[in-house]
C-alpha cells in the first residue's frame, strides 16, 4: 500500500501529538502508524507517521503551505515522502564485494525497494556481480597521487546517476569534507566494530592475538570526521579460542552484510532522524 512518510524533529513542547495527528484529520488522514520519541536531555521531540495516499487532500504541490503554521509554531525541521518514486541509490565498493553482493542480490529479488542505477568502484573485481545483476559498473582506479581526480570522476558519475545516497559497501578509500557535504546523512558506510581499539591493517589478526572473545560490525553515516558519523545499526557475534583468523574474518564477513542491509532498509524507509551526532531510529 503506498503510504506517505513524515519525519518531525523539534524541540519538546506540549500539544504536538495533538497539533499533528488533528492535521492530518483536518486533512481526511488516516494515520497507518505512528511513533515518537523524546530526548528527555536535551528536550528534543521525535515523531514519524505513516499516512494513507487513499483520500488525503493534499499533494506534494500543496503540503508545505498548509503544514507551515504548525510547523513555525513547533520550530519543526521535517521531511516528507510521498512514496513515489523510489529513492535511488549508488554503491561504491573495492576488493571485498561480500557486502555488495548481498545488496545486489536483495534488490534483484524486491527486499531494497530502490532504483539503482550504478555501481562505481576503484577495482574490476565487482563488476561480474554488478553485470549479471544488470545494474552498470563504472571502474574508476584510484592511487595516492590521483585520488582528487578520481574524487571528481564519481561526483561526475553521480551527477549523472542522481542518486538519493549512497552506500560505501566495504570501499576503502577516504572520502573529502567536499564530497562528504554533498550527501549529508546519504552516505552509510559498514565497518567492523573493532574500531577504534583495532585500527589500521588486519584488524582480526590483532583480534586473533587478543583473544577476543565478541566481534562486531556496525554502519553510520558519513562525516568528515573519519569513522565517527551517526550509527544506524550494529551487531555482534560470540567468539571463542577454537576460532581461528579465517573462522573471524568469516563471521565479520556474515555481520557486515547484515547490519549493512538493514541500515540501507531503515533509510530507505525513512526511518531514522539525525541529531547530535547520533540517530533516532523508529522500529
């Protein structure tokens, strides 16, 4: 059922439940779901709806002049979508395609409700994936000395593609504050959840020689402050002394493509609000 999604962040007051649920029945709404949540510290108010298309009376032409009052009233930043089009999202990966393959496979068989017109990488070994998926592949090689030039060949992929966000499954190269700010919460990336105690290379080795006894993943979004963006999700996986390198890396592997799914998901579902450099994420 095509639904209309509102997203309402602003600071907490009384009469916001009401003042918004009686427009949407001022409007001939019918609320399909409905959540909030407030940020008893620094008195922030959260709130996202699901509305019915069937009998609302207005469009995407006339929303914004009738929510106004209400909106200036609450001091609301919010955001709406009216359930079509589909966003469109671009993948931007390197050597390891564990995570790339998963996503392509979830949107080849209807899990990711996205339009995805490009896959960009800075290596070929991904193209196989991306051709039988049908999706194009753009390789664009990157060294030291080249990166701002590479930088500027995807943003010129991108303007072509126009993406909603984008997703960096396992693509290791850093990006700038310039590209980063074009995207602001679009961009998620994956991670294993290592960071910051394991950082640089071979990150389950050093966990192998510690004997961890827990790995993890977890995905943000980006920011220009490497690796410290908003988190949407994380997961974990219990460890023991029989597990060897491989047997981690493997685990890591299986993590990773989950908890990248299901933040690609909660963002396609417009789910998740941004504030204070971390997310307010609605079941």
């Amino acid at each position: 059922m095509p639904t209309i999604r509102l997203l309402i962040a602003c600071p907490d007051a009384r009469g916001i439940v009401a003042g918004v649920t009686g427009f949407v029945a001022q409007h001939n709404g019918n609320l399909l779901d409905s959540d909030q949540h407030t940020d008893l510290d620094h008195r922030e108010f959260f709130m996202r709806l699901a509305i019915d298309t069937d009998g609302f009376d207005l469009t995407p032409e006339t929303f914004a002049a009738a929510w106004q009052p209400l909106s200036d009233q609450f001091n609301m930043n919010w955001r709406i979508h009216w359930g079509s089009p589909r966003k469109r999202m671009v993948i931007l990966v390197s050597r390891q395609t564990h995570c790339l393959a998963d996503l392509l496979w979830r949107w080849k068989f209807g899990e990711l409700a996205v339009d995805l017109p490009l896959v960009v990488s800075n290596h070929m070994v991904g193209e196989p994936l991306a051709r039988e998926a049908g999706v194009p592949f753009v390789h664009l090689p990157v060294t030291k000395d080249t990166r701002p030039q590479q930088e500027a060949q995807i943003l010129q992929q991108l303007d072509n593609a126009r993406p909603d966000f984008l997703v960096l499954a396992r693509y290791m190269q850093i990006l700038s504050p310039g590209f980063v700010g074009r995207y602001p919460d679009r961009i998620i990336n994956i991670h294993h959840s290592f960071l910051p105690a394991f950082t640089g290379g071979s990150p389950y080795k050093q966990a192998y020689n510690r004997g961890v006894k827990m790995i993890g993943a977890t995905s943000h979004y980006v920011t220009s402050e490497l690796d410290a963006g908003p988190i949407i999700a994380q997961d974990t996986a219990r460890t023991s002394h029989r597990d060897t390198i491989a047997d981690l890396e493997r685990k890591g592997r299986d993590l990773e493509r989950i908890v990248l799914a299901r933040a690609v998901r909660r963002h396609v579902d417009d789910k998740i609000l941004v504030s204070q450099n971390k997310t307010v994420v609605f079941d």
